[in-house]
C-alpha cells in the first residue's frame, strides 16, 4: 500500500514535459538580463537618452521585478499559480512588443518597467508550480536544477543570441526574442500544467504590498548605487528607509490573520538557514561575475567577444554541478552536500589570491571551480526553501527565495566592488597625474600613459586578491552554517 502511494506521488511523462514549459520564462528572463548590455549602444544611438534616462533603462526592470516578488507570488497562491503564470506571459509578451517599437526613451523605461512587474509573475509561479508538480522530494530536487539550469544556460546563450539579432536587425529585435517563447507557454500551459488555488484563499492588503515595495525597491536601489558609485547619502538613506519600512512590514504581517507573507515559516531552521545561505552564496557568487569580465578586459587585456569564450567555461561548469547537485544530496544529504559544494568555492576563491596579470586560466578556472562549488547550494537552498513551505504558502515561499537572490545579487556587487574599489584606490593614491577612479578610467588612456595602465592593472589584481582570501573565510563559513543549521532534527 505504503509502494502504491509512493508511486502515485511520482511525477510522469505530464509533469516532465510541463517542465520543459515553465524553463520556458525563465530562459527569457536570463536572456533578457544579458542581451541588453549587448543593445545598449545601439538603442542609445537611436533614441540619444540622458545619462539619467539611459539609467533608467538599465535599472527599471530589476527594481521592480524585485520589488513585486513577494506581491506576485502571493497573488499566485490566492487566483491560481496557473492563471498568474499566463497572465504574466501575455503581458510581458506585450510590454516586450512596446519595448521593441519604443520610439522614444521615456517609451522604453516605461516599457522595462511593465516587463519587471509582469517578470515577477514568472518566477515565484513557475517554481510553485513545480511544487505542486513533483510531490516527491526526489524528483522536485531534480526539476529545481533543471529549472535553475535553464536559468544558467539563458545568461550564457544571450550575448551569442543578441549579437546574431544585432547583427542583422535593429536594437528592437532583442526584445522580441520573448514573444515566441511566452506565446508556446500560452498555447501548452493550460493543457500540460495543472492549477492550484486554495478554497479559502483571501485578498491581498494594499498596505502589506506598499511596505513590501518600500522595502524592496529602496534596498536594492542602495546596493546598486553603492556598487557603481560609492557610498553616498542619497544611497545610505536608501538602505536606511528600506530597513524602517521593512520593520514596519514584518509587524503588520504578525498582526494579520492572513498575510501578505507568513512570517511564521521563518520559525522553521532549515527555511531560515536555507534563505540565509542562498543570500550569502549568490552574494559572494554575484561579486566574482561582476568583477572577472573587468579583469578579462581591463587587466588581460581580451576583448569582449574573447572573454564570453573563456565565460562560457564556467558557464558548463555551473550547469552541470546543478544537475549533478540532486545525486549528490540523494548520497550525503543536502547539508553535506552544499558543505562540499562551500569546499570546492574555497579552492577557487584560494586560486584568485594567485592571480596576476597574464592568468587568464587561472581566472577561469577558478571562477569555474567557485561557481560549480555554489550552484548546488542555489539548488538545494531553493528546494528546501519551497519545500519546508506548506503547498498553500509555495508561491510565497518561492518569492522569498527569489527576493533573497535579488538582494544577494544586489549586495555581492556592491561589497565586492567596493572592496576592489578601495583597494585600487589605495594603491593608486601615490600614482602620477590623474589616476581616475577605476580602472576603466585609465584603460581609456591606455595610448598615452602605458605606465600608469601597468599600475592600475596590478592594483586592479589586488583588490581581487583580497577579495579572494575574504571569499574564502566566507565560504568556509557557509559550509558550517550549513552542516550545523540544516542537518536533519533529531527524532
């Protein structure tokens, strides 16, 4: 009896293929990210945006994807998972027509913006989704890394994707890659994915989603001028208001019989331990994507086509320890298996305090060794997070998982810049003439100053020498956080 209902747990053929359909959106969203650096200068030559518009374009769609997470993947859990998911795909479909066309740059921020709020329906809908597809932990685990190995092959498949469209089209045609692919999630959605929606489902409290909004958009926004710009007032009042108005969030959701997020789940260990590590672990991974192409071009001098070569290494690296990551835990056990995964970070994180200039192996082999070490923790953290969350709350669950990554993707640029930062300017500080701020600055007057370029370069390589004893002190961290945090509860 006991073999039967286990068998009936099982997810089947439906369920694999209606996989395939919700890695759909999320191919788009990673494509989306990276194409875009891609048509920047094309756009800008053709709408000719203000320095802040131009801006605007970047950032819109990350603040408010960010900052309707939590929203959206609340809504799901009360209208249907489901019925969010195509709803979203049609309006992003849309917003992407718009953005495409957009005649002028206002058009087009306005036009990220609508593809942020209906880009945060995708994500907490499909990965909820897969919590009510595959019941058995196993094949959830499983369908976690495929799922979060779309993502990885999206950010490595965009930049050769956009080039082919730039090169034979108009800077438009790299936000109509999204049309097709929501267009098949339409057509097979509603036939290969089931839906899901409590009986008893209440409404969403527009003060919850205002706080949530006021917490998330300010904290991101301050992490990311920080990043580019530096510690600044208007950033710091940023974090410092996101800070307030999310203490003002957490209290409202206490008083609330039915909440915009159940702020009970953070009484379970393994979702609280889970959260905390998927944070830190794409914090300190963020930090190495933003720094390692700087150093590619910057310091070894390879141009940006070269360096997509040497990235797509660690981008097979990471994709692979993904999908091996749910073998492994089946062995040692997800906290042992994300400790192991911490170990083999620490010996890449160790490689970059060796770095010089002329280490481009070297570089990409450690960032390979750091990313394969992390994915499995982005896999296993996830699924426990969604997991341990009643099935009613996996929307919510999953929009807390993927809020966590947002903020850890906004913190590991900002800490890891700014400490590469301070520390270039620190050996720079005795430099002759006019060192600029970064190295990107002195790069530009490589033709007439070369000796200056030959400074900035090792004290470029510096800073990542330093951050990579600190990410190794960190990882090591993580891996006993993890051992002791999410090891099984005795019976």
């Amino acid at each position: 009896m006991v073999v039967d209902e286990k068998r009936r747990s099982r997810a089947g053929a439906r369920e694999w293929i209606g996989l395939a359909v919700l890695a759909l959106p999320l191919l788009v969203l990673a494509m989306d990210v990276s194409v875009l650096y891609l048509a920047a200068p094309h756009l800008s030559a053709d709408l000719r945006p203000s320095s802040t518009q131009a801006l605007w374009i970047m950032d819109a769609y990350g603040f408010l994807i960010a900052g309707f997470l939590v929203t959206m993947g609340t809504l799901g859990d009360r209208i249907g998972r489901r019925r969010l998911l195509l709803i979203g795909s049609a309006a992003f479909a849309a917003a992407s027509v718009l953005a495409a066309f957009a005649p002028t740059a206002e058009m087009l921020i306005a036009a990220r913006a609508l593809l942020g709020i209906t880009g945060a329906t995708l994500m907490p809908s499909t990965l909820a989704l897969i919590r009510t597809m595959f019941t058995d932990p196993a094949q959830r685990s499983v369908a976690i890394a495929v799922w979060m190995t779309t993502f990885t092959a999206g950010v490595a498949a965009g930049p050769l994707i956009g080039g082919v469209l730039l090169e034979a089209f108009w800077w438009g045609s790299v936000f109509l890659l999204a049309v097709p692919v929501m267009v098949l999630v339409l057509v097979l959605g509603p036939w290969l994915l089931p839906e899901h929606r409590p009986e008893d489902a209440g409404r969403l409290d527009p003060v919850s989603v205002l706080l949530s909004l006021l917490t998330i958009v300010p904290l991101v926004y301050g992490f990311k001028e920080i990043a580019h710009r530096g510690p600044g007032l208007l950033p710091l009042l940023a974090l410092v208001a996101g800070a307030v108005a999310g203490v003002l969030f957490v209290r409202r959701q206490r008083r609330m019989s039915d909440p915009l997020v159940d702020v009970s789940l953070f009484g379970n260990r393994t979702f609280s331990a889970a959260l905390v590590l998927l944070l830190a672990g794409l914090l300190v991974v963020n930090g190495v994507f933003y720094l390692v192409p700087q150093f590619l071009q910057g310091v070894a001098g390879l141009t940006p086509l070269r360096t997509g070569m040497w990235l797509t290494v660690v981008a097979l690296a990471a994709a692979g320890s993904s999908l091996l990551a749910p073998v492994v835990a089946r062995w040692w056990g997800p906290a042992r298996a994300i400790a192991a995964g911490a170990v083999l970070s620490v010996v890449g994180f160790v490689l970059f305090t060796a770095l010089d200039g002329s280490s481009v192996p070297v570089v990409v082999v450690a960032t390979a060794l750091v990313t394969a070490g992390l994915s499995p923790m982005g896999v296993l953290t996830t699924d426990l997070v969604v997991g341990s969350a009643p099935p009613e709350r996996a929307g919510a669950a999953a929009a807390l998982s993927e809020t966590s990554g947002e903020l850890g993707v906004g913190l590991g640029v900002a800490v890891m810049g700014t400490l590469v930062t301070a520390v270039y300017q620190a050996q720079m500080s005795n430099a002759p003439g006019q060192a600029g701020e970064t190295l990107a600055d002195v790069v530009a007057l490589e033709g007439s100053r070369p000796d200056l370029l030959e400074a900035a370069r090792e004290a470029f390589t510096s800073g990542i020498n330093v951050v990579g004893g600190i990410g190794a002190v960190v990882l090591t961290g993580l891996a006993v956080v993890a051992v002791v945090l999410l090891r099984p509860a005795k019976a």
